[in-house]
C-alpha cells in the first residue's frame, strides 16, 4: 500500500514538475530568447543600414567631388548654363549626403514594408501630427491628376473608433493651387462614396478640404502588367488565372457600387491595386449616382472611356437618362484588355489581340466593349462569365460557347433588355431609413434592368471574405515566421558577429590594458636548458649578479652576458620601473623573439621586490613562461642542494 | 456630290458635337500617325496629341471656307491644316530656345513645301483604310452582336468555319446565316462612310478599286487585307 502510494507520488510529482518547467519554459524563458534574438535583430538591422548610409554618403560625397572640375571648366569656357545644372547637382548630392549623415547619427525607426513598396515618396522620421486633427502623417503618395495630395497616415489622439492602421488623406488645398472645380466635385462624390463604406471621415478648413479613406497597400495594375509583360511573349497559364482573377474582383466590386445606386465612372489601371488578396478599386473621385439630375461630363480616361459616354455627353444628356453602369462595364472590358495584352485598346472594341489569351477571353472583352445596346446588361451578367473563366481550370481552354451568358440565353435575345439612350428613365424608388438624419437606400437601383445574379455575386464576395481571412492569417503567420525568415536570420548573424567582435576586442583590450600578475614560485630553478641571459636592472643590489649566476650554474644553466641581446631585451620588454611582477602576452612573445635571435634558451632578470627594495627577485623568462623567485629562497635551495651528497 | 457628304459638311458648319467626334474618331489617328512621321521621332506622344488638337480647333474655325463641290479631298485640306498648325508649334518652339543655347529639334525634310498640293500616296491610302475601319465600326456597332462576332472570328480572325461553329457551340449554316447578315451590314455602311467622307470621283472609285464591290469571297479577301494592313501600320505608330 505505502509502495503504491510512494509511485502514485512520484507519479505526480513527475507530473507536476514537467508541467512546472514546461509553464516556466514557455512563460519565462522562451520570452526571455524571444527578446534576446529579437534585440539581437535590431542590433545587425541597425549595423546593416549604418553600413548601407555610410556607403551612399561616401558614393554622394564621391560624386560630388568628381564634378567639381566639370564645374570649374564650365565656369572658364561660359557655358552658364551647363555650370547652373551642375551646381544644382552638386547641391541635391550634398543635399543627399547630409540626410545620409543625419540617418548615421538618428537611424529612423523603420518604415512599413508595405508603405516602402507604395510609389511615392515617405515621411521617414520627419512624422508630422497636428496637421490633421486625429492622424500622423507618415507619408506620401504620387499625386494623381486631381490636384490633391494623398498623404498616408496612421491614427492617434481623437482618431474615429474603428479606424485602419493605415488611411490615406485626400487633400485638396486652394494655396496650392487645387482647381476649386475638382474640390466641389469630389465633394458631391464624397456623399456616394460614404454610402459605400469608402469614407472614413472628412473636414475642411479656410482653404482646405480632405478626406480619409483606408489605405490599401500594393501596387497598381499598370505597373504590375507592366512588369508582367518585360519578357513581351505570351503570357503563361498562371499569368492568364491571375488576370481573370483580377477581373471578377473588380467586377464584384463594380457590383457593389452598381447596387448601392453609383457608378465609377474612372476605372483604369491606375485605379486599380493589386496585393495578395486580389485586386481592389480605388479613387471615387468621379463616383456618380446612376439617377443623379447632373448632365453627363466626359471626365475619364482615354481608351477606357466608352465612345459613347463622350457623344452622350456632347449631346447634353443626363446622367438619368443613361446607364452609367454599362460605361464602367466598358472600361472593365478595357482594363482586362490592358492585362491580357499589355497595351490600351487604342480602337475600342476593334483592338487587335496580338498574346493567346484564349477565345473566351476574348469573347468577354468584346462582348463588355461591344456597342452600348448589346454590352452585357449588368456587372453581375459580366461577372457570371468570368467567374466561370476564374474557375476553370485553363481559362485559355474555355469555349465562348461554355459561358453563362452565351449557354444560357442566347446574345441576341439579350441583348438590350433596358431602356436605350435618350428615353428618360423614371426615378428611382427609394426608402427612406432614417427621417432624422435623411439617410435613405435605393429600392430600385436602375429601373427596367433584370435583377441581378445574386449567386455570382455571393461567390465573389464569399471569395472576397475567405481571401481577407486567408490574408488575415498570413500576416498572424508572417509575424510569428519573421524571426525564422532569412531577413531575420541574416540580421541575427549579423548581430552575433557584431556582438562576438565586441567580445574579442574587449578580450584583447583586456588583455592589452590587464597585466596578467607574473606567479611568485617557492621552488627551486628549474634544470638548465641551455644557455642563460643574465640581465641585472636591481638599482641597488649589484652584487645580487653574482649570486644568481651562481644559483644558475648550480641548476646547470650557461649564464652568459650579451650586450646586444640585453639592449634589444631593454627595448621591447617593459623594463621602465625596474619592477616587473605583471607581464603581458605581447612582452612575453616579444621577449621570447629577442631570445631566440640570440640563441639563449632564457633570460634572467635580477630585480628589486616591490615590497623591499633592498631584496633581489629574479624573473625567469623561458619560452612563453614568465616566474618569479625570490634570491633568498633560492640561495637555501642551492645550500640544500649543496648539503646532498 | 453625294448629298451624305454635303450634310455632313453641313452639320460641322453647324457646329454639330456629334459629327466633330466622328470626324475626330475617323481622322484623329491619321493625323497623328501623319504628325509623329514628320516629327521624326523626336516629338513626344503629349505634343502630337496637342497639335492634331491644335490642327481640329484651326479645322473648325475654316470649315466655312472648305467647298466641297471644288473637288478638293478633305484629307488633303486636313494635312494642309496640320501642317501649319506644325509650322506654328515649331515657329514658338524656336523663339523659346532662340538665346538658350539648344539646337531646335530636327524633323523629317518634306515635313513643310516638299508636298506642296500634291497627294501624298500613302497617307491617302491610310485616310481610305480609316474609312474602312470607320465602316467596320459603324457595321459592328448596328448589326448583330453574334454575327459580327461570326465576321470577325471567320474572315478577321481567318478561322475555319467548323472552328467557330465548334467555339461558339452552333452548326455550320447558323455560321453561315450569321456571315450574311454581317457582311450585308458591312456593305451598307462602307457605301455609307465612302459617300460621306468622299469629295472627289477617284475618292468614290477607292473603294471599287480596292475589290470592295465584287462578290462575297473578294469582299472578305479586300477587306480582311485592309484591315490586318492598318492594325499594322497603327501599331507601327
């Protein structure tokens, strides 16, 4: 029985105690590592980017220099005008050179990575608040044709609840030089825009006007088609997924906008940004509601702006009297055009197709750039066709025949189910959801247009949420790899390089500034290796010569007396007190070299004690071994040795 | 002279948007195309696009003196007008660099005097396969979103009948139903655009002399070469 109860004990003191150093392994010690590799981290980041602004600033400074002459030269044939874009020149490098040297002295902290791969130009460590009440500016984006700036900033003190990480500040500002007809008209687009959810907030002073809007990191699709077509054949199976993938986002996304009762109205490439989890339309600076009284404009950008839009508008037509979401179905038929061939439609719907994108590919860019009647009648029509493209598995493989829109009703029969243009459509019916405030929703988005596909719409957002979450997690997951990623792991080494060359310069400079103390030894002499210098530096006690070349002989040493060798003995050994009980590696080596050029096997140094200045110590240095003895006890082991028959 | 021609003129006098956007859709890429050739190279895209602008505004304050029934081409007093819009831009482009050290930018010889009155062969070829291309435009735009598609596939595109029946999941005389309707729009609106955009007999005889008004086979073979021949000199351009 107390057998029993003695295992179950140690059962579960087992138990316990792996439970106990397990808590204490997770909770203490792994956050403890945790920070060590992480300050290490920071440690090789920092010499990494110290090393990097050295190198740029002696490049500039480099550079700098060479073109001096040129300006001197300049200067003496009068070419003024060569000589003012050279000093220009040599200004922006100095210029360059001391924000270099500034980064060597105050290193930033770093910039998001994401912000880093945004076009345009960052704040660094210039982070201004104060600006915009509630927001840090951190950034800033390369203006588009608006006239506004688009500042990228985080929140802090009084920013809205809820709000991104990351939001980009539209700003228009009148003292510098906004056209004021842009600012009215992003501001009637603002109201649109907050219905969608695009808004976060908004403000204006004497002369400004801005609004916040979440920032959405990634590059745009001009450039990501750019860089898609550099090798300018055929784009691959891969590449041709991606672009349709691309596509039904921007089609769902159109959806949204069609169905809240707005239209884009400017959708092109630049509009567009692409990241990991798809593509995303952005800037609503021309959003319109699809019923709005105005008369139509002809904003928008060539070649994926719709012919039509503009002789609509030539005509004086009213936004009401035409379907604004048709115009942005055309430009989403440009923009995939633009991805497959890498190049603008420059005739329409006519544009030749020059890369092997597959007929039903083709088919959907005719169909979506097709004449205003006969385009696809709605986003959802469109995206059904290029849902059905995304999900196969060789898009390129797909028949015109197996889309929705062609197996399931035929074109023609399709074709113009809603009002044409010019008939005046009837308003729409709207409800009205708050009487307080006059919020209101649109029943009827666009009379007369069949009812929307709303599985093709539920998939694209279904997509659209399980990519967030994959992101979501990927970024969970990036966090917790980043210190295994080999930038991690490059600056870890770096670190431990850096950390490990400290430890060996303090271990030399020890070992250079810490005398090791030379051990005093109670035995006899060791037995003669050969011959022996006698170097005497007792101020006092000449007579102590004697006695230690006497002591020698008696351990079988040959105790010579070289001039040469003592001279050099004096010069590279420390000799300056003519007291040395603390001998260094170096003065032992150096010592060990002068020996061995003269042929002696040691060297005695006969010197005073640093307790009596009248007794006689003698430093034996043999090989790389320094000892100290005292005479006295040295004159008893000789007497003792003398006494054994 | 046809009447299309004489109410179309009449309709730019009258200031119509409409008829000046067609007219901008018909010879804009021309007249670029024209503009870049005599820049040699050396005029930017931006500056060509303002000067075939420049050249429709100056087009707009003189169509009152264009007379139609003098047997003057429209594409000829266009070039004329494009050549002094040309003369203007490099006149204030020399007065700005005159004293600033820069040699002005050089052009191709004949851009100016060299032509004098005389047609110029291959523009005049272009300006008639912009006409066809404005015919094949109008005709996609009022026939039948299927059929053109069939045109394009079979006689553009140069598929076999069986292949598009088998893309587009119809039988072979569906394809061939769809071939007549595109190709019977597609002469309308040639005979349409060439009666509108022609000023003298050899303009109205292009068309003939191109092998535009034989029969079925011929008019696809003509009109398919035109099209591939100016895609290709557009994407020249």
């Amino acid at each position: 029985m107390s057998k029993l109860l003695i295992i179950l004990v140690v059962i579960i003191g087992t138990v316990i105690g792996a439970a106990a150093i397990g808590i204490l392994l997770r909770h203490l010690l792994m956050p403890i590592l945790r920070g060590i590799v992480n300050t290490i981290q920071f440690i090789g980041r920092l010499v990494i980017e110290l090393i990097c602004d050295a190198i740029a600033a002696i490049w500039h400074l480099f550079v700098a220099v060479l073109l001096l002459p040129a300006i001197i030269g300049c200067l003496l044939f009068g070419r003024w005008e060569s000589v003012g874009r050279m000093v220009r020149g040599l200004g922006g490098r100095f210029r360059r050179t001391g924000r270099r040297v500034a980064g060597l002295v105050t290193r930033p902290a770093g910039v998001p990575p994401e912000l880093r791969r945004t076009p345009g130009r960052t704040l660094g460590h210039r982070r201004r608040s104060g600006e915009f009440p509630g927001w840090r500016l951190i950034g800033e984006l390369q203006a588009g044709g608006s006239g506004a700036r688009l500042l990228i900033a985080e929140p802090a003190d009084g920013a809205p609840d809820g709000a991104p990480d990351r939001v980009v500040i539209k700003c228009f500002d009148l003292s510098g030089g906004s056209p004021l007809g842009q600012m009215i008209r992003e501001s009637r687009a603002l109201d649109g825009a907050k219905k969608l959810g695009l808004v976060i907030e908004h403000d204006h002073d004497e002369t400004r006007f801005w609004y916040v809007m979440p920032f959405i990191p990634g590059t745009h699709l001009a450039q990501t088609t750019t860089a898609m077509h550099t090798n300018g054949g055929q784009l691959s199976e891969a590449a041709i997924a991606r672009s349709v993938g691309w596509c039904r986002d921007l089609l769902a996304a159109l959806g949204e906008y069609h169905d809240a009762g707005f239209w884009h109205k400017d959708v092109k490439p630049e509009n567009i940004i692409i990241n990991d989890t798809g593509a995303h339309l952005v800037d609503f600076g021309l959003v319109t509601p699809l019923q709005s009284a105005m008369t139509l404009t002809t904003h928008g950008t060539e070649y994926f702006r719709d012919p039509e839009l503009v002789r609509q508008a030539l005509r004086g037509s009213k936004v009401s009297e035409v379907d604004g979401a048709r115009f942005d179905l055309y430009s989403a038929g440009a923009v995939l055009y633009y991805i497959v061939e890498g190049t603008f439609p420059a005739h329409g719907n006519l544009s030749r197709f020059d890369i092997e994108s597959g007929d039903a590919i083709r088919w959907v860019i005719r169909r979506a750039m097709a004449d205003y009647h006969k385009r696809y009648a709605t986003s959802a029509e469109m995206l059904a066709d290029v849902a059905f493209l995304a999900a196969s598995r060789n898009p390129r493989l797909v028949r015109p025949a197996d889309l929705p829109s062609v197996s399931s009703a035929p074109v023609q029969n399709a074709a113009s189910p809603k009002p044409s243009v010019g008939d005046v459509c009837r308003r729409p019916r709207i409800e009205v959801s708050d009487w307080w405030s006059g919020r209101y929703r649109v029943r009827d988005a666009v009379p007369g247009a069949p009812r929307l596909q709303p599985d093709a719409f539920e998939a694209a957002r279904r997509a659209r949420d399980s990519r967030r979450l994959i992101r979501d997690e990927r970024r969970q997951r990036r966090s917790a790899a980043r210190r295994s990623s080999f930038g991690g792991l490059a600056a870890f080494c770096v670190g431990l390089l850096v950390l490990g060359f400290i430890w060996v310069v303090v271990l030399e400079t020890e070992e250079v500034w810490f005398h090791e103390p030379v051990a005093m030894s109670t035995q006899p002499l060791p037995d003669g290796q050969g011959q022996v210098l006698i170097v005497n530096n007792h101020p006092r006690r000449l007579d102590a010569h004697a006695a230690v070349r006497t002591a020698l002989e008696e351990r079988g040493w040959q105790p010579m007396e070289d001039v040469d060798a003592e001279a050099r003995l004096r010069r590279d050994f420390p000799f300056d007190d003519g007291l040395q009980t603390e001998v260094d590696e170096a003065s032992k080596r150096a010592a060990h070299a002068v020996l061995s050029t003269h042929a002696f096997a040691a060297a005695a140094i006969v010197q005073a004690s640093s307790d009596d200045p009248n007794a006689v110590q003698v430093l034996l240095l043999t090989g790389d071994e320094a000892t100290l003895y005292d005479l006295e006890v040295l004159a008893k082991a000789a007497g003792s040795i003398q006494s054994t028959p | 002279m046809h009447q299309l021609t004489t109410s179309f003129v009449r309709r730019l006098r009258d200031r119509d948007e409409a008829a000046w956007f067609e007219l901008w859709q018909v010879f804009g890429p021309i007249l670029r195309g024209q503009l870049m050739k005599w820049g040699n190279g050396r005029l930017g895209m931006e500056t060509v696009r303002d000067l075939s602008q420049e050249t429709l505004a100056a087009l707009s304050k003189s169509i009152e003196r264009f007379d139609p029934t003098r047997g003057v081409r429209f594409s000829t007093w266009l070039l004329a007008i494009a050549r002094h819009a040309m003369s203007d831009e490099i006149d204030r482009r020399m007065a700005l660099k005159r004293g600033a050290g820069k040699r002005p930018i050089h052009l191709q010889e004949d851009w100016m005097g060299g032509l004098g009155n005389a047609v110029d062969a291959d523009y005049e070829q272009r300006i008639f396969e912009a006409k066809v291309a404005a015919a094949i435009r109008r005709a996609e735009s009022s026939s039948d979103f299927m059929s053109f598609e069939v045109y394009r596939m079979r006689v553009l595109d140069g598929r076999s009948g069986k292949d598009v029946a088998v893309q587009l999941g119809v039988s072979q005389p569906t394809i061939s139903r769809h071939l007549q309707q595109a190709r019977g729009e597609l002469r309308t609106r040639l005979t349409e655009i060439v009666a509108t955009w022609s000023f003298t007999p050899e303009e109205m005889a292009e068309a003939e002399l191109a092998g535009l008004s034989g029969d079925d086979t011929l008019f696809d073979e003509a009109l398919a070469e035109i099209w591939h021949r100016a895609a290709s000199m557009d994407s020249e351009c």
